[in-house]
C-alpha cells in the first residue's frame, strides 16, 4: 500500500522536496517549458542533457518528475534523510535492480505549493489501465484559480483524482470531503494529505454522491470525466454516457448537497449539435433549479481537433491506431450530430428563492491567475442590480482596478488618424476580450475613487450635450458590465440588501 510506515518519514519526505526547491518554477526553469504541464513527451532527451549535471533537484526531476530510473547512490543521497528502503517499502520506488538503478512506482508533481503523487507518465504502447491516477491537468488548475477561498465549513471535492482541488481548499474550509470512484485515486488523495501535512481532508469512495448523502457543502468543487466520446475506458476520462448528459446530470444532483448561497464550481463539456443552439441547450441545464449561474466558455474545438487531442493525449500515438481510433470517434459524433465541443468552467450558486439568471459568456476567457474573489463580486454585483439598486450605484465612488490597461488601435482615414477600437486589458485573474465605445473611456479616466457615479454620468451628459434619462439610458449598461467583471470597483464596495 502507498505510504511510509513511520509518521515521521511524511514530514522529512515532504522536506526533502521543499529543500531541493522541487517547484514548477525550478522544474520549469530545467525544463525549460514556460509552464511543466506543456512538457511533451519528445523533450524528455533534453531535458535529460538539461539535468545532466549531479545535483539534487536534477535526480529528484529524472526520477519523480520524468518517471525515469536514476543511479541507486543518487537516488539514495537525494532522498536522504529518508532511507532508501523506506522508499521502497512504501511503494514509492521500485527495489534496485541489477544494473544499480532504482525506477519510481510513482509521479510527482509540485502544484501550487503542494507536492503530489500520482500515476506514471505511460510510455507503454498499449492504453494505461481504467483506473490510472491522472496528475493536475489544464482544466484542473484553471479550476484551482477560480477556486472561491472563503473561510467556510465544509467543502466537497467530487472525483477528486489525486486530491489536488481538496487539498488546494483545505486551508480555507473546516473539513474537506475528497470522494471518487476509483479506489486508487483515493489511495494517492490520502497519500498526498498526508505528505502535505493536511489533516482536515476526509476521503471516500464511491459513485457520484453516494459517499456524502444527506450533506450540505458551502463550496462543491468538480472537475469530471466531461469527455464526450464512444468508449468508456478510462474513470478518469469518460463517464459512459452519451454525449454532454452526465454533466447536465451532475449539476442537476449537485444542488441538492449545497447550502443555501453555497457554491458549486465545476468544468464541464457541452456538444454542440448541428442546428441547435447549444447556448439554449445549455441554459435548459439549469432551469427550474433555483441557482444563478456564470458560465464561462474556455474554448470550442470543432469535433476533429476534439478528437485527436484526446486520443493522442490518452489512447495512443501510433499512427495506424491513431487512424482507426479517430474513425470511431468521428463516426460517433456523425451518429450524434455533434459538430463541435466547448469547454466551460462554470460558478453555480444556490439562491435563497426569487428569480435566477444564467449568463454564458462566450468570448473565450482566460483564468491567468486566482479569480475566486472576483467571481464572488461577480455575482454580488448582479444581486445589485437586479435588486435594482440603483440609487445606491449611483451614489458609489468608482475607481480603475489598478491591473487594468487600456489600449487603442487607430486607423487612417481623409480626416487623419482615427481611434477604430479600445480594449480594456485585465493583467491578473480573470481575461476577456472587451471592447469599449471611446465614451466609456472618458468616464474611465475620471474613475479615481473621488467622484461618485452620479458626477460622472453628469459631467458626461454636459459633454454629450444630452438629457440624464438618455446617458443613463446609454452608458449605465456599460458601467454595469464593467463593474461586474472587475474593471471598476466602487470604493465603498456595493452590497445588495437581503
Ligand atoms: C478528470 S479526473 C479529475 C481528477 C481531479 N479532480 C483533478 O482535477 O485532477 C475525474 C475524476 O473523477 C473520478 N470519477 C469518475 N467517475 C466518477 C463517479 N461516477 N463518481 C465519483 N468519481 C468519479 C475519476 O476516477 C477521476 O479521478
């Protein structure tokens, strides 16, 4: 069983990670890949001349970070002060072999100030077993990022893999459920926590919310098996049913373990069909539940790209299973009439009652950094104004959010040098293209947390040269919007009465 037997052998192996700086900024710096995740298979013989010379952090990378046999003395001086047999004993390495190597029986990945085990890269020619333990991809870190950390009670982490989301919203939550499927993944969740010195994670097995019936959670975190395809090989991957349904299915189950006001943030995958509009199809995921919803679109990938990138990344590179894999895969989406796939990343909270809204945001987004603050604001600013607020708004004193950038493109015309686009740029957390009528920067550039919004909408009614009802009328929807995606904060910050 994955574990050390001495307590003890936790704390001193996690500190032998710390010490050798076993970071994604030190193993990606080695790397050298901007970020680990992006690290390719056919890199592996640089980064082997990369990590060449003898040092700690450079054997650590070979074994635990490449999955590769390293020399057993380096291995044991890397280790230290945790013996080698101890190692060995808990499943982490292999017993040395003939040739004075020692090999990993597992991966690990330093993730945001956590170091995580889990399964092997694969590197066999035949597909990985069902329930092979995934490290934290994409979706899982875009996740973290938009992670709402609030103090709270109790969170569930529903399929948690390794554990990375349940010990990522451990230090914000009195107790953590992790649950899965698979008992193997939460053979590593318990390994991890414990590794990481956590000890408020609970781990369960079972299906769905089997293992917590008749709980309620604050914060739900959910990053599924949201892949559409014809097979169901792996727990990670798929979840046997057909095209989007099981995560309309998840949603619809979720609210039922969520607090009133709680929140339930998950990834999901949506099919989109040929002649319908997967915008209403996703709306009607939600309807009659009683939550408000923010979804936010990641990308679409047309059915094609779709199903390369997941067989290359999880069935096989080689070429003629490749072929025969994609022809399956392709003929399934034509049986469904499935012409593309978007990824969503989607904040559902749980209303007390009265009416709820849904918003899709299609524009592709990108979560650069942590966003849960921002999404809580968000959906705060929306009880405002659809409580109707609107005195209050306008007695607000607004100002810029500092990591905000302006840019303007201009063009040429008779009359000279024209603007013909302005774009408000986030630097951090959450990014959207948003484009702005030259009006609205106006009233930006006197946003500096003195003026109230009354004053601004009135100095721009003067310069205008309209009545208030009509610059209201105009410029208040655009303010709004920027309010709710973080470009304006209003000084004393709104909050909705209840
Ligand atoms: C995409 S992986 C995500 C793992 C982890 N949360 C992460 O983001 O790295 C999906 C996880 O859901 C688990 N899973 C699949 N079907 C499940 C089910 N019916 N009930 C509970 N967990 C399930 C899988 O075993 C896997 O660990």
């Amino acid at each position: 069983m994955l574990g050390f037997r001495d307590d003890y052998d936790y704390v001193r192996a996690l500190e032998v990670f710390q010490t050798a700086d076993y970071t994604e900024m030190a193993i990606s710096r080695a790397i050298g890949r901007e970020e680990i995740l992006r690290m390719a298979t056919s890199d592996v013989p640089h980064v082997l001349r990369r990590t060449r010379e003898s040092s700690r952090l450079n054997t650590l990378i070979r074994l635990y970070f490449l999955g590769l046999p390293v020399p057993v003395e380096a291995a044991r001086s890397a280790l230290a002060p945790v013996p080698l047999e101890s190692w060995v004993e808990g499943e982490l390495l292999c017993p040395p072999g003939s040739e004075d190597q020692v090999a990993p029986r597992v991966q690990i990945w330093p993730v945001n100030g956590l170091t995580l085990a889990v399964d092997l890269p694969w590197r066999r020619s035949t597909a990985p077993p069902p329930d092979f333990v995934v490290p934290p991809g994409v979706l899982t870190l875009e996740l973290a990022r938009a992670m709402i950390r609030r103090p709270c009670e109790r969170v569930l982490d529903l399929g948690t893999g390794s554990g990375t989301l349940a010990l990522l919203a451990a230090p914000y939550a009195g107790t953590v459920v992790a649950t899965d499927k698979n008992e193997r993944a939460i053979v590593f969740t318990r390994f991890n926590a414990r590794l990481n010195q956590i000890g408020n994670v609970l781990c369960r097995v079972g299906d769905l919310f089997e293992p917590v019936a008749k709980q309620r959670f604050q914060l739900v975190l959910c990053n599924p098996p949201f892949v559409i395809s014809p097979t169901q090989r792996y727990l990670f991957r798929d979840s046997g049913e057909r095209g989007d349904v099981f995560c309309r299915r998840l949603v619809r189950s979720a609210v039922d373990y969520l607090e009133i006001g709680g929140f339930y943030q998950f990834t999901a995958n949506i099919a989109q069909q040929v002649g319908r509009s997967w915008k209403s199809d996703l709306e009607e995921w939600f309807e009659g539940l009683g939550c408000d919803v923010l979804a936010l679109v990641d990308r679409t990938d047309d059915v094609s790209d779709y199903a390369l990138t997941w067989i290359l990344s999880t069935e096989s590179k080689e070429a003629a299973l490749v072929s025969q894999l994609y022809e399956n895969w392709m003929d399934y989406f034509e049986r469904e009439r499935i012409e593309a796939v978007s990824y969503l990343l989607i904040t559902l909270r749980r209303s007390p009652g009265g009416p709820t809204w849904t918003q899709i945001d299609d524009p592709p987004c990108r979560i650069v950094g942590p966003c849960g603050d921002e999404l809580v604001r968000f959906f705060e600013c929306r009880d405002l104004f659809t409580a109707n607020h609107v005195e209050r708004l306008f007695n607000s004193r607004l100002r810029l959010a500092p990591e905000i950038r302006i840019e303007q493109e201009y063009t040429m015309t008779p009359g000279g040098l024209d603007v013909c686009n302005i774009r408000v740029k986030k630097t951090g957390g959450l990014q959207y293209p948003l484009n702005i009528h030259r009006n609205v920067t106006r009233l930006l550039a006197g946003c500096n947390g003195n003026q109230t919004l009354r004053q601004l909408l009135a100095e721009m009614a003067d310069y205008l040269g309209v009545d208030w009802d009509r610059t209201v009328s105009v410029v208040l929807p655009a303010v709004r919007s920027l309010i709710e995606r973080g470009v304006l904060l209003a000084v004393d910050p709104p909050k909705a009465e209840v």
